[in-house]
C-alpha cells in the first residue's frame, strides 16, 4: 500500500501511467487488471506514441513506411476503380447489360472504392497515432453568458431604438403594421390550394358502381368479373368451381377507364370460394354470393394494404401488413389485429351466360376509416 | 503570416491565399484563434461525425442518382437490360431506377451506398443522442442543440420515408399506401391532407404528383434544412466547445485534449474516409433494396414479410398491435386504431425527449453551466428513464416484425401480438426499475472502490492460515473518475428568508416539484475520497457485503 505515487491532482502523464504500473505487485492471471476497470482510461493516451514525447527516429521512419505503404494501397485502390469503371464499360453495346454484368461491375468497383478510402484512412490513423508530436493542451473555458454590464448596455440600446423609432408611442402605426402583416402570412397558403381536389364523394365509391350503371343501361343485370392481369378474360362460375381457392378480380372495362390505375386501387377485390357448408352469410345479404363464391374488397379497412393471404383451412384472410384478420365464412368480419370493420362485400350474381357478375357497388366505403365516413 | 511560435515563415503556398483572404476578411484572426482548439477525446464521441459523414456520403450519392432518375410516374413499358421485366407496364421511375441499376456504371453502387448512408445515419443519429442523454450532456448550455439534435432525427424520419418512395416499386407503394391511410386517419382534414398530398386519388391522382412532389421535397426542402441544422448544431458545438468526460486534470471550466490543427482534423479526416469505406464495404457485399425483386408497384398486390427501413419500424409495430378501436358518432368517425399509434409513441418520444432538459432542471433546480459529463450511473433517475424510453422504443420497434419473429420462432402471430401489447408498457416499468437498481449498485461500488481500493490479484496468506485478497487504492484516473459524482442531498430549500415557502413550492405544482425532487436523490450513495486507506479486509461494515452484489 505504501509504494503508491498516486494522488496527486496534476493531469497524469502516460509515462507515470506505466510506472505506476510497474511498481504495483504482479498481477494474478484471471483476476482483473489493476485500474483497468473503468471506461476512461483509454482515453488519456489517444496518440500514445507521437504525443509529445520524443519519437525515436527508427520507430518513426518504421511508422512513415507503413503509411506510405497504406497510401500507396489506396492510390492503386482509386486507379483499380478507374480501371474496373472502363472494364465495365466492355461488357455490352452501350456500357453494362443486365444483371449478371452489373453485378461484377459492382464488385469490382465497390471493393477499388473500398481499398482506396480504408487503406487512407488506416494510413492516417497510424500517421497520427505514431507521428504527430502534437502535445495534449488544457483550454479554459469562458464564460458564456455576456456580463451583467454588456446586457445593461445593450437592453438601453434596444430600448433607445425602440423610443427613436417611434413604435412605442404611435399605436396607429404599430397597429396598422400588424393588420397588414396578418395577411401577407396567410396569402401564400391561399397557393397550396391547387394541391388537390377537394374529397367529395370520391372516398365513397368504387369503379363497380357506374360499371353496373353502364352494364344495367345495355340491359344487363350487372357487370363482369375480369381476373387482374387478364383484363379481357371475363369469369365464369365453371372457371372457379374449386373450393377453397382465393383469385383478385376486377370490374369489366376497368382497365379503359380514366384513371385506371386510381379506379383499381379502390376497386381490387377478392374472390373467394368458400365451401357452401361453412358459408354463412350476413343477414340481408343472402342472395350476395353464388354458391359460396363471395366478394369483398381487397383493400384492408386499417390502412388499405391489399389483403391478400387467404388460409384455406381456416378461411380467413389476413392483411400481411399489420396482421388484420377476417372470417370470408362470416362477411369478412374481424376476428384479430387493428382493423375496426369488415371487409366491404360485394353483392355477386350470375348472368344467363354462366358469368360471375356484380350486380351493385359495394355498399359503403372501402378501405381506411375518414373523418366523413361515418 | 506567421504560422508558427518559432519565426519560421509559412511556405508561400500556404501563406498567399491566406493572405489574400486575410486582406479581405481579416480572417486569419479567426483561424488564428480556433487552429489550437481542444477538442476532447472519447470514443463515444465519434457517434455524431457518423451521422455527419453519412449526411455527407447520401448528399454526395443522393446527388449522382438524381442525374439519371426520373421522378415522374408516367407509364411506360419497359425494354431494357433487365429481361425478365420485358414488355411489362411501370412508371418511368421505376425504370429508371431499373436503368441506374443496371445500365449506368457504377450506379448499382451509388444506389446501396445511398441507402446504406441512410440507414447508417439514422442510427448513428440515435446511439449519438442516447450517448448525449446518458450522460447529461443536453443540460445546460447544451439544450439548444438537443433540440437541433431531435429536429434532426424526426426530419431524418421524413426523408427517409420519402426516399425509399420515390423508386415506385411494390414496397415503396404499399409505403405511400399506409401513409394514404394514415392521412385519412386525422380528424376533420385527413382526407383533404390525403387529397392535397396525392393531387387526388391514390396513387395516380390527377397527373400522377405524388412522386414528383415526393422528389422534390427529398432531394431540395429537407435537405436543404436538415443541412442548416447540421449547420447550426455544428456552429454551437464549436462555439460552446466539447464537453469532456471526468478525469484527471479535468474540471468544469477546462477543456483537456488535443488541438483540432494538425491532431483532430487528421483523425476526423480520417474518421470520414472510415465511414465512406465502410458504406462502400456494405454497398459492395450487402444487397440492399434490390427493387427489380419487388416490381413496379400495383394496388392490388403485395408480398409477405413486408417491411420498412428500421427507422420507420417504431410506427409499423405500434400500428400493429394497436387494438381495433374506432368510434363513430354524429356522423363521424374517428380511427383510434390508426391515429393512437401513428401519432402517439413517437409523440410522447420525441415531445419528452424535448422537454426532459428543461424538467430536469425543473425538479433537479439546478440552473448551472455543465461542461463535464455525468457518468449514468450518477443520475439513476435520468439513466432509468432513458432505458425506459429505450425499451418502449426498442418494444414497439420489435413489434413491427411481429410476422418475422412468429416465422421464425414458431410461436402464434396473435401470441406475439398479445405479448407485445403487454411488454410495451410493462417492459418500460421494470427496465426503469431494473436500470436505477444497477446504477445504485454501481454507486454502491464506486463508494466501496473509494473506500477500500480495488482488488490487487494478489492473494495473503495470513499467520492463521486465512486468505484473502490485497487491496490497492484506486489509481488517479478511476479516482478522478469516480469522485467526479456530485452527492446529492434530497432537499430544495423549501423556506427562503423568515419562514416563508420559497415561490416554487407553493401550490400542486409546487408540491409535486418538492416530491420530485426528493425522489430524485433520495437514494443516492454518498462518494467520497478517503484519504486514510485501511485494508478492506480489516472492515467489516455492511457495505462491503451489499458491495459484493455489484460487481
């Protein structure tokens, strides 16, 4: 206990560090180090070598090769992505080509830029822990608060100001002044206007309603269920005869539509053949399904994923974004996650033809709850 | 100029342009002045210059992909290097960030840096406040550039969001789809927000306005103020100077380290060429994003697994395991199963990572400069706290791939849900509990530390035949250390001059401070130096047994 030269309250320098080191008793293997302990002690030897000591002349020009070595590694590293940027360039008629060769191009290239930036900085980092001379310095901090006289000094200034323009005693002028800057604030939010249009009715139907109007209008009792991506081959029940099975429809002619892309965001259904045992339909929506085969809308009432996993032994859909999961036995009621209504149904029919039609829009607002809903 | 102590004259190079904007600016008392500046060393402070360095890597890649990419979501049918996409309908910035990808040289890998800058920013952005937090370094002075600091995190959030949605692929579109719904969600303006955002429906709207506008605020407005921030953080760090960590030599109105010229500015240098290797390795080996996997987006389809960059992972997971409630009424409705999560957690996070400074000071009543860092353990209120935050954060985060963990460990998806709807306040409750136990127990060590030394290795035998352990007085450094804690005494004066209640301890508000204030240091283990040693063994006390517990 007496040998230790600890204590005082001078900054410790590294050398003191190792002989203090030095004077303590050997260290037992497995048991901890003697000060070794705690998060700081790094801290107080950051370039340990160069730092203010003598450097000793070998051991600096051994440093010096080193990071030269490193520099010279990461010059070739910049050439070797010069270089490796026109082999990339060989490969198709105008540059690169596909997958294979953008794949090696980003190899080659992404290792030379690699090399380049990590050989410097290695190289640097020994150059500062192993050649600077740099001392470690103490700073005295300043206050920063301005002195009491300053503020004094500056408050009478500012209210100097204030009398010589005269806002303090002209109320008019001061009242007027902010009468008209009121509105130069508010004018230019007028701008943001055009954004968008206004939401109307758009959040409450879907392109089924006006395709049954149009299907209604040519004497048709409603209209046609196309597959998505096959949008010239209408459906019919024979096509969907399995139970069991889960397809994305569409309405008929959706695709000419203005908009389309809009139109089959809101209108993308699910079509579900639900065997006719386990079917129970919804009160007043008896006549909605044909033959277990039911519609309701893809889109999720949580934050409209399209809900498209469908487990067939337990018929139940689930939305893979957060999880919502609907009874397609029982109109899509929720039975787990975030989403608070059903899916929407569709009401279906069939036509003379065998086609799998809708005969109504579906009859509330599909997708996310909106303040207007209701 | 005169660049040195020793009369030596600057090379003419160097001394010139100095001189010619010295004549003009009077600028080398400026560099003059600022050359020797002592910047502090601690490893965890090169947190924050990650986060610079990556800001500067996604400006410079951000900027090289803005030269091929076409923020425009007109339709085209692709033919292009990439065949098995042939002849199938995108929007033009699918394709051409299909053609960055695959036709430009060098574009792949501009592309994975740029994500992988990004994602690399936004945590290095997090571990450097967690770090500023823990360690009290937001108090005063500091408070300025902790809000800078939060500013900077939520509008990271933002760009993100709005980056990973520009490419129009499946992911990126089921991203804007959840924002769509999350709009709609807001009482009373959410659906003319979703209309003025989209320029009508989702996702085309009239002319398709979304993506354009999404580019335009990406690439120009937040960047542009992130980079003011980054600006203005900078700036007051600078002005301010460092803070320190407690050591030798170190007080509250020093600086200790080396000089920014040549020492720091080669090490940060340095620091730079580190992290742009690094995003280069990332880039080069780790696929990230690959968008020609997804496909250009449509409405109607989606993939399993989804999910979004880990920063956006809080809001996935709180939407997740909200429960269905929705309330109509007088013909309204409101979502509280999509408002409560998107607005909540990281409102409660944010606003009280915003006000904590100044409640801190509020309760503590301490209105003084800290330029030293307090060690966590030193402020096991603040350290639980923060770990609280930490796990109602990391809960919501790990709920956000609720699917994933059920898929991979077996369990129920609707099991996950349930347990993290629980976890989610009870886990905050017991890692506050669990947190401030450490910190007291650490205390308890530092005193016992103080008290009798630290274990030497060397086994004594004694006369009798015993054996116990030598014990060495700490050495300066951890002493410096561990005595930089400030006791605490659980007491704000209450009565000023003649008995009268100090004028912020009168009313409910008053008590409730005078309450905090107590909780705050109530337990606190008293630190102190001992200047007489005695040998640990000889001591007996009931410290030295509670001691045991915390190592």
């Amino acid at each position: 206990m007496s040998d230790n030269n600890l204590g005082s309250n001078e900054p410790m320098e590294p050398g003191d560090a190792a002989h203090a080191r030095n004077q303590s008793p050997k260290r037992v293997i497995g048991t901890p180090e003697q000060g070794g302990r705690l998060l700081a002690t790094a801290e107080s030897e950051p370039a340990p070598h160069g730092a203010g000591a003598e450097l000793d002349e070998a051991a600096a020009k051994r440093a010096e090769r080193i990071v030269a070595l490193f520099f010279l590694l990461a010059a070739l590293g910049s050439v070797g992505f010069i270089a490796a940027y026109v082999w990339s360039g060989q490969q198709g008629p105008n540059g690169m080509h596909g997958i294979e060769d953008a794949r090696a191009s980003n190899y080659a290239l992404g290792v030379a830029m690699t090399v380049a930036m990590l050989a410097m900085a290695i190289g640097v980092t020994i150059w500062v822990r192993r050649l600077m001379t740099s001392k470690q310095i103490v700073q005295q901090r300043g206050p920063l608060r301005s002195d009491e006289e300053t503020r004094a000094e500056f408050e009478a200034a500012f209210l100097e100001g204030a009398g010589d323009s005269a806002v303090t005693k002209r109320p008019l002028l001061r009242r007027t002044l902010l009468l008209a800057a009121a509105p130069l604030g508010l004018a230019p939010l007028v701008l943001l206007r055009d954004l968008g249009p206004l939401p109307e009715k758009r959040l409450r139907h879907t392109f089924w309603g006006p395709a049954v109007t149009e299907a209604k209008k040519h004497g048709k009792q409603g209209v046609r269920l196309v597959v998505d991506g096959a949008p010239t081959q209408a459906l019919k029940v024979s096509d969907f005869a399995t139970p069991g099975s889960m397809i994305t429809v569409l309405p008929e002619g959706i695709e000419e539509s203005h908009h389309a892309l809009n139109e089959i965001a809101k209108a993308v259904t699910i079509l579900i053949n639900v065997p006719a045992d386990k079917f129970k339909p919804v009160k007043g929506r008896e006549n909605w399904h044909v033959g277990g085969i039911v519609a309701y809308s893809k889109i999720c009432t949580h934050v409209g994923c399209p809900a498209a996993l469908y487990e067939q032994t337990t018929h139940h859909i689930l939305c893979p974004c957060h999880q919502s999961t609907f009874d397609a036995t029982d109109g899509a009621k929720v039975i787990f996650g975030p989403a608070a209504r059903p899916l929407p149904q569709l009401p279906l029919s069939v036509d003379k033809e065998g086609y799998l039609i809708a005969t109504d829009d579906f009859p509330e607002p599909i997708g996310p709850s909106f303040w207007e809903r209701g | 100029m005169s660049t040195s102590t020793t009369g030596a004259a600057a090379p003419k190079a160097v001394s010139g342009p100095l001189n010619f904007i010295d004549d003009r600016l009077g600028s080398t008392t400026f560099f003059r002045r600022n050359m020797k500046k002592v910047f502090p060393d601690h490893w965890s402070f090169m947190l924050g210059e990650i986060a610079l360095y990556s800001f500067i890597i996604l400006l410079l890649t951000g900027t090289f992909l803005t030269l091929w990419f076409q923020p425009s979501m007109h339709e085209v049918v692709y033919e292009g290097s990439y065949t098995k996409l042939n002849g199938v309908k995108m929007s033009e910035a699918y394709a051409s960030t299909l053609h960055i990808s695959f036709d430009v040289r060098g574009g792949l890998l501009m592309r994975q840096m740029h994500h992988w800058a990004a994602i690399l920013f936004m945590i290095a952005i997090v571990v450097h406040m967690l770090r500023v937090f823990f360690t009290g370094a937001y108090r005063k002075p500091r408070e300025l550039n902790w809000l800078i600091g939060i500013g900077l995190f939520t509008l990271g959030m933002v760009e993100g969001l709005f980056g990973y949605s520009l490419p129009d692929d499946l992911l990126s579109g089921t991203g804007l789809r959840i924002t769509q719904g999350v709009a709609e969600s807001i009482p009373v303006v959410g659906t003319y927000l979703y209309m003025f955002l989209f320029g009508g429906e989702f996702p085309h709207g009239t002319n398709g306005e979304i993506i354009p506008r999404l580019f335009t605020l990406h690439v120009l407005l937040i960047p542009g103020i992130i980079l003011a921030l980054v600006t203005a953080h900078m700036m007051i760090m600078w002005h301010q100077k460092h803070t320190q960590m407690p050591g030798p030599g170190r007080t509250n109105d020093n600086v200790v380290g080396y000089p920014f010229y040549p020492v720091f500015m080669a090490k940060t240098g340095a620091y730079f060429l580190f992290t742009f290797g690094v995003i280069a390795l990332l880039a080069t080996f780790a696929q990230i994003n690959p968008i020609w996997l997804f496909g250009p987006y449509d409405p109607g389809a989606i993939s399993a697994g989804s999910q979004p960059d880990w920063y956006m992972g809080v809001l996935e997971g709180s939407l997740r395991i909200m429960p269905n409630w929705e309330t109509t009424a007088f013909g309204h409705t409101i979502s509280w199963n999509v408002l409560v999560p998107a607005l909540g957690p990281l409102g409660i996070i944010f606003t009280g990572a915003a006000l904590w400074p100044f409640i801190e000071q509020w309760v503590t009543g301490d209105k003084r400069w800290h330029h030293t860092v307090e060690r966590p353990r030193n402020a096991p209120v603040r350290t639980g706290v923060g770990m609280a935050a930490v796990t109602f954060y990391g809960m919501l985060w790990l709920a956000g791939g609720n699917d994933v963990i059920a898929e991979k460990f077996h369990v129920s998806l609707f099991a996950t849900t349930w347990f993290f709807r629980f976890a989610v306040f009870i886990g905050p409750v017991l890692a506050y509990i669990i947190t401030k136990r450490i910190c007291l127990g650490l205390q308890r060590s530092d005193a016992a530390t103080m008290h009798h030394g630290v274990e030497a290795g060397v086994i004594i035998m004694s006369p009798e035949g015993g054996f116990s352990e030598k014990h060495e007085p700490a050495n300066e450094q951890e002493r410096a250390v561990i005595l930089s804690k400030e006791n605490r005494t659980p007491a704000l004066p209450a009565t000023e001059k003649d008995g009268i209640p100090a004028p912020g301890s009168k009313g409910p508000l008053g008590h409730l401070r005078a309450r905090l204030h107590r909780y705050w240091a109530i337990d606190d283990i008293p630190v102190e130096a001992h200047d007489d040693h005695h040998e640990a063994e000889e001591v007996e006390e009931g410290k030295s047994g509670r001691k045991e517990l915390t190592h």
